[in-house]
C-alpha cells in the first residue's frame, strides 16, 4: 500500500525522467464562477386586435357576447334613514270618546287619508300577494313583544331581525352595563294600522313599504345600572302606554320580512320620568397621619348640649 505523498514533495512524473530539479506545489486560492437564476422575462408580442372595437367584433362573428364591464359597486339598502310622510296622532287620543264631537271630526279625518293607505297596500300585494291588512295588527303585535324581550337576555342576534339598522341603535343606546326588566301584562285596545305608505329609494323599481300601528297597552319597565341600583320606572307597577310604532319591509327584496322601524311621539305627549343617577359623595380630606375610620368615630360621637 503507498503511503500519501504531501505536498512538498518533487513531481518528477509531471515533467518528464529527465528534469532532477524539485518542484514544490503551493496551496492557491480558485475563483470559481456560481451560477445565478436566471429570471424570466416574457417576451412581448404585439396583440392581436389593435382596438377594442376589433376584439368585439371578431367575438360577436365567433358568437360570444361580452358585457360591458362596470366600475360601480353593488349598494344594499336593507331599510330607509327614516319615516317617510309620519302619521300625525291626534291630540288627545286614547283619552276622549269617539261619540264626543272632537272624536268624531278625527273619525273623518282618518277616513280622508285612508285614500293614500288604500293605494299602498295595493302596491305591497304586487310584491306580497298574502299581505292581508286585517291580520297585519297581531302580527305587528307579536313582533313589537318579542323585539322588547330581547333587550332583557341581551340577545342582539335575534334583535336584529325584528328591527331594522335605524330603529336597532335606538334601542341598544345607552343599556350597556345595565339591567332591563320590561314585561308585557295586557292590551288596553285592540292594535290599529292608522297609516300605510310605499316610497322608493335610488330608482322606482327599489319599492319599501311602512305601516304605523296605534298600540294602546300596559307594560311595566325597570332600569338598573351596573352596581344594581334602580336607575329609571318601576318593576311592580304597570303603566299605560299608547304608542305609533312603524314597521318596514324591503317589498323588492323576495326575503325581506316586516320589521320595527322606529315610533312617532306626538308633541303633546306628557314628559318622560327622570332617570335617578348614582353620584359619588366626595368624603372629607384626610391628612398623610389620619385614617377615615377615626375621623368617622369622632363624627358619630354623641355630643353635649
């Protein structure tokens, strides 16, 4: 077996028998060129169709049509920013007697605008054909409950069904980290449509339908706060109520449902209860050496007449 030859040493092989001078190898430094990726560039090719007069064209002999492109993005109005020509209450309603004279001149005046709400529950059957205004009263009923109760369990999800995006911020307003106690006992008068209206948004084919139901009841109402102080009503006394709460509906959308919209509250209605607020009663100011609990034993001491 050869032993390794080091570097050092003569290569007599290399150049020949002949040459008798040593040779030494030396260690160099190589460069050796790497490779790099290459990127690829495509190669640009001049189109086919110069205009794009010519590329429709030659799409409409092969029988294909394309559609205009358009840059407008598609808009979804769930519900109208308001009520559109709101029913005026009578004044003094729910408190005099329709045999009065009073009464009965709203009698007739009811009976003039009834005109409008005919033409427009003819426009809601053309989009719902079992709309039927008779049973509308308990349906709004029902949903005017249930929307209420929600504020109870907090249940937001279900909320936003029964209410639309205007009336919804009205009623989750100012309940954060409060308590809501509100239950339903009795109607007083059977609920009422006094007024329907159709109106469209952005274009005529874009058709939403609002109807204002009178609802005379007794519910009882109690706020508390986050600490658990009664803030607003009471939970054990019933109170009369007698509201217009208008319901909304997108009549051009096949899956759109009737909702809570919002409530017209005439100008002659009585002035709401304060709400009772919880306030901090600052103490007395102590000094770095003293403690309250001395300074309120010293307080509380009997003192001589």
């Amino acid at each position: 077996m050869a032993a390794p030859v080091s570097r050092g040493l003569c290569l007599t092989r290399a150049w020949g028998w002949r040459s008798q001078q040593p040779i030494l190898v030396t260690q160099c430094t190589a460069v050796v060129p790497v490779r790099s990726k290459k990127r690829f560039t495509p190669p640009s090719y001049e189109p086919k169709y110069k205009t794009q007069k010519e590329f429709l064209e030659h799409a409409r002999k092969a029988g294909l049509v394309i559609p205009p492109e358009r840059l407008e993005r598609p808009i979804h109005l769930a519900c109208t920013g308001g009520i559109f020509d709101a029913y005026v209450p009578p004044e003094g309603d729910a408190r005099m007697s329709s045999l009065s004279k009073e009464g009965l001149k709203q009698r007739t005046e009811r009976l003039q605008k009834n005109v409008a709400s005919q033409l427009s529950i003819r426009k809601i059957k053309q989009f719902d054909a079992n709309f039927k205004i008779k049973d509308f009263p308990e349906k709004a009923k029902d949903i005017f409950i249930e929307a209420h109760l929600c504020l109870n369990n907090s249940d937001h999800d279900r909320l936003h069904t029964l209410a639309t995006e205007h009336c919804f911020p009205d009623m989750v307003w100012d309940i954060k980290y409060k308590t809501v106690r509100w239950h339903f006992v009795e109607s007083l008068e059977p609920s009422q449509v006094v007024q329907v209206r159709c109106s469209s948004l952005v274009n005529q084919g874009n058709m939403y339908g609002q109807i204002t139901v009178r609802m005379h009841t007794r519910q009882t109402l109690a706020i508390y706060d986050r600490f658990g102080r009664l803030m607003y009503g009471q939970e054990d006394i019933p109170k009369d109520v007698l509201e217009y709460v208008v319901f909304e509906k997108h009549l051009t959308n096949p899956y759109g449902s009737w909702r809570m919209h919002g409530k017209i509250v005439p100008p002659w209605a009585p002035p709401k209860q304060p709400i009772l607020k919880t306030v901090m009663i600052p103490g007395p100011q102590l000094k770095p050496e003293e403690e309250f609990e001395e300074i309120l034993g010293e307080t509380c001491k009997p003192q001589l007449a």
